[in-house]
C-alpha cells in the first residue's frame, strides 16, 4: 500500500451546524484498479465527483461500503450513474436494502428527521452492480464482517491499510491529544462489538482510517481506545441504571469525564462541534442503555462494580 495513493475527501454539510470534519470518503488508487470507500449521501455526490475528477481519476472500478447507513452509502447509486463501470461491494446482508432502498430510506427519516432530509434520499443500485466478497477482485482486498455499530458493518483490509468504518467509534483531533467515542446505536451487544474489535486488532494494521474521523498510522493504538471505551462506557450505563430516565444520560455524561480521559477531550471540541457531539452522544447511549437494562440485576450490578 503505497500511502501517497491514499486521499480523504471532506463531505461537509454546511446547512447542518457543526456537520464538518465529520463525514467524508476515501479514494485509493492502486496498480491498475481505483477504490472509493464510503461515498457518502446524495447530497454531496456532486462535490464528491467533482473532486475526483480533480484528481484525474475517469474510472473507479470498485466502491467499498463499510456499511449501509445513510450517511455512508446513500448516494451509492447516484456515483455509479458517474463511473458506470464500478461494482459496489457490502455486507451479504446488506445487498437487498441497497437494490430495494425504501424500507431503509424510511427508517432513516424516523430515526433521523431533518437529517435524513438533509442528507437526501437513497439511491437504488441494480443488483447486477453490487454483491459482497471476501477478496475483492484483483485489488488484494480482503473484507471482514464486523457487526457492532452496526450487523451489516464491514472492515477491508488492504496490505496494512485498514478502512475500519466505525468499529472502533468516531474520532476527532483536539489541540490536545484526540478525542474518541463508542459509535453503538441499537441493536448493541458487547461481546459481538468486542469480537469484531479483536479480530481487528488480530490483523495487526499500521494504518487504519476512521469513517468519522481521520487517518491514523497506529492503528492499534486507536483500536484497544476503542476496545477500552466499550467496556468502560457499558461500566458507566450499568453505575447509574438506577437512576430516573430523565436524569441518566447527564448523568452518565458526567461520570464519562470522570473516568474516562479520551471522551474528556470533547471538552476541547470547536463549540459547533461539540454541540454535534453531544447530541450525537444520546444514540450512542440509547444502544447502550438498552443492552444494559435487559440483563439480570446480577450482571448489572458486576458491570456497575467493574473489574
């Protein structure tokens, strides 16, 4: 993997405040073949086109979707109309919600609102242009199947480039140090989550890049943070379930820059940023809440106690 080969192109929503820095797509051109990772919703495919061809890139031959949401894979379709010779590859399970969109797209504007607006709408891909493989092609790309952020999440491995979606959590740069969350909307479950940041780590990546947000060159560094933050944030969940509903999520906000020094850094976020963030910290702690609740009061309470 020749790094020099590898650009980020920023897909910032500038009528959503503090959408910057946040939402972005990779291109990787190799010997004789072209990926895109992760392009993005509809409404910023034409910026993303237009920087492509900036870079002189005509073909892309594949499209990598380190899972389906919206904000990752929404303009799929829209990028193939572009680059018509490109086969789109993502989660076994994932593949008929892509060909057949509407179930998705509506699920994403009762979750989202005004943001899946914002984002537009999702764009069916003919089921002749997308599947799922292990080894992608003649690319000497290998895919893995991660559920935890999501069940149709995938990480791809490319020599010791990994593109790990958001298996390890989001990440942010901070004047200092980084900031770093868990990424777990429902459906969470711990050990799943785990298994897939281990099997990870297993790979032994020099570099990894963050669906939101960033390329790191000590991937493993990041990816035991994020193996860390899980365990220590379901710890969190579990120290306050006795709480009111309405006091807890403050509550745990609380207890997490207590205890836990990188999410302590969203201090330091930009303010726009940051409000994002907290926000964004409510569907991270819904997955969370509800993982927690549904076990005994025995293993609450050996969760609350910690190791």
């Amino acid at each position: 993997m020749n790094p020099d080969n590898l650009f980020c192109i920023d897909l910032d929503q500038p009528t959503l405040e503090g959408f910057r820095k946040f939402v972005s797509s990779w291109c990787y051109r190799g010997d004789g073949f072209t990926l895109v990772v992760d392009p993005g919703p509809l409404s910023t495919i034409p910026h993303l086109v237009g920087e492509l061809r900036r870079k002189g890139i005509e073909r892309v031959d594949t499209i990598l979707l380190t899972h389906i949401h919206i904000d990752h894979a929404g303009g799929t379709g829209a990028l193939l109309r572009e680059f018509p010779e490109a086969r789109v590859i993502c989660h076994p399970e994932g593949v008929r919600h892509m060909v057949e969109p509407e179930k998705l797209w509506q699920g994403s504007r009762k979750v989202l609102g005004r943001l899946a607006e914002a984002y537009g709408e999702i764009v069916p891909i003919p089921a002749a242009r997308i599947g799922y493989e292990e080894t992608v092609g003649e690319t000497g790309v290998r895919a893995f199947l991660t559920p935890g952020h999501a069940q149709h999440h995938v990480c791809y491995l490319l020599d010791d480039l990994l593109f790990g979606g958001e298996v390890a959590g989001v990440r942010s740069e901070v004047p200092q140090g980084i900031f770093m969350r868990p990424a777990t909307p429902p459906r969470f479950i711990l050990d799943v989550a785990l298994d897939s940041i281990d099997r990870m780590i297993a790979l032994a990546p020099r570099t990894m890049v963050f669906a939101h947000y960033g390329r790191v060159d000590n991937a493993l560094e990041h990816l035991q943070i994020g193996r860390r933050q899980l365990q220590l944030w379901v710890r969190g969940v579990a120290a306050t379930s006795e709480l009111k509903a309405s006091w807890r999520e403050e509550a745990i906000y609380q207890w997490l820059l207590e205890q836990d020094a990188i999410y302590r850094n969203v201090q330091q976020l930009p303010a726009d940023i940051f409000k994002r963030e907290r926000i964004f910290l409510g569907n991270t702690l819904r997955g969370m809440i509800e993982y927690v609740d549904g076990l005994p009061a025995s293993e609450r309470q050996a969760l609350a106690a910690g190791p």
